[in-house]
C-alpha cells in the first residue's frame, strides 16, 4: 500500500514499531501532492522544508520509544490558522503576504505532541462560503469529480484528506464549513462544541459560532486529534474551563439503547433522493445496531439560515474591521487616509465578504439593529430551546449533513442565497452551540459522497463519537478512497 | 425595506463602483428580503442570545509577561518608520 494512504494510527503503529521512517511518510505525500496537486488544488502554502526539520525532530523523539500521540504525523492546517513565521492568507489578496509574529493554541498544541506541517489548505476568502469559490486565489476541486466543488469553507482540507495529501487536517466551522466540505469529499469532520477548542489564532470571523475542528479519514483519528486539540486555554477566554475525557476511551463501546432523534423539518422538499434514501438507510443501520430512533421536532429550523446570516454578518462586520491596512496586510494609496481606506478594503476583499460585511453593517446600523441584529439573537435563543428540549429525551440527533452531494464549479455562484441555503442542516448546530460530526454514509449514483450529520449535546462530544465509530465499523463507505 | 449601497459602503469604508452598488443593491434587498422572515415569529418576552455558553469575566494575576518585540510587531505593516506605523497625513 502507498504509504501516503494510511491514517493516523495505522501510521502511528508503523512508526513506534520503527517500520517506517517519519522522512519516508513525508517523501510519499509530498510525492503524492506533486503529482495530483495540480489538478486538486488544495493548498495555499507548502512548507516542506520546515516539515523535513520537523520530521527529523520527530524521529529522534520516536527513537527514544517514547513517541508522542503525533509525532511524524503529516498534516494539513486551514489557512486562517496562524502559523509562526509562515504565511497566513485566509485566502484573502488583504492577508496575501501576511506572516503572523504568533501561533496559534491549537497548532502549538499539535506541535507539542509531534505533529509535521506539511501546508496550508485554500479556504472561502475569510471562510465566507461553501465552495471554495469565495478563495481570493483559485478554487479548489472535489477530489472525486473534478468539474465540482469540495465544499466549503473548509474545501482545501477537506479535499487534501480526501485525496491522500495528507493525513489529517484542521478546518474551521462558523455554519457548516467543516462538515459540510468533509461530507462532500467522503471524509469525517468535527465541530466540537462551541468552547471545546481554542479559538487563539484563528482569524476572526464570527467570534460567537466559530470553532476550530478536524477532518480526517476515520473516526479514530477525530477523537485521537481532539484529545490533543481540547481544553482551556488561557488565551482565549471564551475556552471552557472543563476536563477533557480521552475521547479515544468510548470508541468501540456498544451503542445499545441509544436514543437518536430524527427531526421531522431535516427531511424537506427539494431534498436530493439518493442523499435522503442513503440517510434513511443509515439510520436503520444504526437502529440494527441497538439505537433507537425517535421522531423530535426542531421547530424553528426554517429560521435558521435567516438568523445565521444577520448574526454571522454582523460580527463578521465588525471583525473585519480592523483590516484597515496599516498594521498589516495590503494597503492600497489614497489621497487622505479615509480614502486610503475605502480603496484598501475595495481591492482587497473579494465581492462576497464585502457582501457580507455591508449586509452585517446595515444590520447593526442605526435603526436597524433592533429589527435585525437583536431579532435573530432572540430567534436564536428559540432555536438553542429547541435543541435543549430534543436533548431532555434523545443521546444524539442524526440528519443529513448536506441537502445534496457536491455540485458543479459555478452553479452557484450567481445568487448568494442559493449558496447560503445549502448550509441549512449544519448552521442550527452554530447557533446552538453544540457538537456535530459528518461520517460518509453512501454515494450518488455518479459515485459522490454522501455525508451522515450527527449532533450532540453540549460538550458531549464522545457520545457522537462512539455512535459514528459504532456505524463507521459496521459499513465499508469510509474506506472509499476517489480514484484520482 | 430598500438599503443604500453609497450609506451602507461608507459605513463599512468600502468604495463601491456604481455598476458593483447596483449588483450588491438588488443582491443584498433580496438577501433582507429573505431575512424578514423572521418577523413571522413573536419574541416579544424572549432574551436575545449574544453567546451559547455563559461567559464569565477570567481574571489573573497582574504579572509581567512576554509579549513580541517592536520590531515583529511591525514586520507586516505596509509602511513604518524605525518605531511606529506611517499612515497618509490626518491633519492639515
């Protein structure tokens, strides 16, 4: 088998067993990345140089027998993540050149246990999307069709881990943007509960949905990274101050009795069949394997988009803010400095981020916030109910991570709202604050991944974790690899 | 509900072209149009929700700590003197 195919455990066993050579590993993704790279266009930034050092230091510590959880584990970390010393885009021509004086807590935490950088992934410009399109750069592409998209925002890492141009990645979730791209490209993502993660250094976006999560090739390796990934950090203040279980401990326990909600509102019109029948499929799956599926309702689901676009606009708004170009980043010449600014963000942001951050200044702006911004923060508190009741009589709530498989580069790029729309299953988990994972479940007839979205309660991430081991054990889907 | 673009642009110190005001224009009242939506629900007694978790202030030790040097902090800045940031004149 090529090496660049396995995933982290597999890895990490041939590693402490000193089968394989952590520089070995490295020579078959990045030979993997030369050779598809063109066509896949997952990345933003290689940094092979800095991850051979990083491998050599690995290997020593792999020597002594005494390796770390990561150590000599290459992986991918989305572009708006900073990264000391090396180039932090958010795919946005604004950060073009911006090289962050600072790491971030959540790979400072990867590169305590060992892990090897081997890029940074192509994202929604400021992860405003769900196509990749958004990318000030280019767009990336489905692994498993070349002609379609690989979601977004999180695309880059979700195709890399797809394609085998890395063995695991990071992502960000705001609305969807690491389940989402992870259900298009047949691999597993996870947004942990909002708090799990530190958000120190991932550039802002909408600071009260934002969460940092993975997306790997299994389940096993999901909960292996969230172990590393957890817990409190003192930098960001809005990190809970809760232990962290070893969330590998729950894998493999039997899912006997486990009430799964089905909401009745996830399953609608327009809702592509294959994806609805493979979900239905899953979930009888699940039921053969001692579940118990119960009918909720999530009632105010319909509100969610509507109320995630003015909540996540107007802080995006705000956040944005600061790109103003004078302390970094592209700075365009003006007459005075108001003009330096107007002419500094026009050619700097891309359209859809100055959609939203108009959108996000007219719902803040004077006479208007009450009809928007402090509506949705109401409706939102509706919609958080809605998710505390389902909880008082079911463990976990399953529903389709996506309404359809990946669709064509361009469909949608015409009208926003379509786009905004297809993040309708993931963007209520944001809202709600609570953790939601996508695994593969099936194919389309035109062999495209279909994704499973289960969701759990708040900081209960294990739960959702031992319910998609148990099914992802028991199907052949996470096996797929796309034949590029 | 009709927005202004020109308002709305200056606001968010975004210079927008008249051709790209009028796109945005009817792209964003459809979006608000859509938004509205949320005024089929009554919230009148509902508290609004700014954030999922209930944030505590964090609190520590006022000790002296580490923090990058002038120079880092000025390594990205698009113009700078030895010490501080350069921006057009503000004052006449």
């Amino acid at each position: 088998m090529e090496l660049y195919k396995l995933n982290i455990s597999e890895a990490r066993e041939l590693l402490d067993r000193k089968e394989l050579k952590a520089s070995d590993l490295l020579d078959s993704i990045y030979k993997r990345i030369d050779d598809i790279e063109d066509k896949v266009k997952a990345f933003v930034t290689l940094t092979k140089e800095k991850a051979y050092q990083m491998a050599e230091v690995s290997q020593r510590i792999i020597d002594t027998g005494k390796s770390f959880p990561l150590s000599g584990i290459p992986m991918a970390i989305k572009d708006n993540m900073c990264t000391k010393g090396i180039l932090t885009t958010c795919s946005s021509k604004i950060l073009a050149n911006f090289i962050p004086p600072y790491e971030s807590t959540v790979t400072s935490r990867l590169g305590d246990k060992g892990y090897i950088l081997l890029g940074k992934t192509n994202l929604d410009e400021f992860a405003m999307g769900s196509s990749t399109e958004n990318s000030g750069f280019f767009t990336t592409k489905n692994p498993w069709d070349l002609e379609r998209i690989p979601g977004g925002s999180s695309g880059g890492s979700a195709a890399a881990v797809a394609a085998g141009e890395c063995i695991a990645a990071l992502g960000s979730d705001t609305g969807g943007s690491i389940r989402q791209p992870a259900s298009l490209c047949g691999v597993v993502g996870l947004k942990p509960t909002y708090g799990r993660v530190s958000r120190y250094g991932l550039v802002a976006f909408a600071s009260s949905l934002d969460q940092i999560g993975t997306i790997t090739k299994n389940v096993k390796d999901s909960a292996i990274l969230m172990n590393v990934i957890s817990g409190n950090d003192p930098l960001d203040s809005t990190s809970a101050p809760l232990p962290v279980p070893d969330f590998t401990k729950v894998l493999g326990h039997e899912i006997k009795g486990i009430k799964i909600g089905i909401p009745k509102e996830y399953f609608i019109e327009g809702m592509d069949k294959e994806v609805e029948l493979s979900v239905k499929d899953a979930i009888k799956k699940l039921e053969s394997l001692g579940a118990v599926p119960v009918e909720i309702s999530l009632p105010h689901t319909e509100y969610a988009v509507a109320t995630y676009y003015v909540l996540a606009t107007s802080e995006a708004s705000s956040n944005l803010a600061r790109y103003d170009g004078v302390k970094y980043g592209f700075r365009a010449e003006g007459k005075d400095l108001m003009d330096m600014y107007m002419n500094t963000r026009a050619q700097g942001f891309g359209v859809e981020v100055k959609r939203r951050i108009m959108l996000g200044t007219f719902t803040l702006s004077s006479g208007y916030y009450d009809a928007y911004y402090k509506k949705a923060q109401q409706v939102r508190t509706l919609i958080k109910r809605d998710f505390d009741e389902a909880f008082k009589t079911v463990d976990v709530i399953v529903t389709p991570t996506s309404p359809t498989a990946a669709f064509k580069i361009g469909e949608k790029t015409e009208d926003p709202l379509q786009m905004y729309l297809s993040d309708i299953f993931t963007i209520s988990v944001n809202l709600a604050g609570v953790p939601g994972i996508s695994i593969p479940c099936g194919f389309t007839s035109n062999n495209l991944p279909i994704g499973l979205q289960l969701i759990g309660k708040h900081f209960d991430e294990e739960t959702i974790l031992k319910v998609s081991y148990a099914y992802e054990q028991s199907t052949e889907w996470h096996k797929r690899r796309p034949g590029i | 509900m009709k927005i202004s673009v020109e308002y709305i642009a200056k606001l968010a110190r975004l210079a927008v072209s008249g051709e790209e005001g009028e796109i945005f224009g009817s792209q964003l009242n459809s979006i608000l149009t859509y938004m509205e939506k949320l005024n089929e629900l009554d919230t009148k007694d509902i508290e609004p929700t700014s954030h999922v978790l209930s944030l505590n202030n964090v609190m520590r030790d006022d000790v002296l700590k580490k923090s990058i040097s002038g120079e880092d902090a000025l390594i990205n800045a698009p113009d700078h003197t030895d010490k501080f940031y350069r921006v057009p004149k503000i004052i006449e």
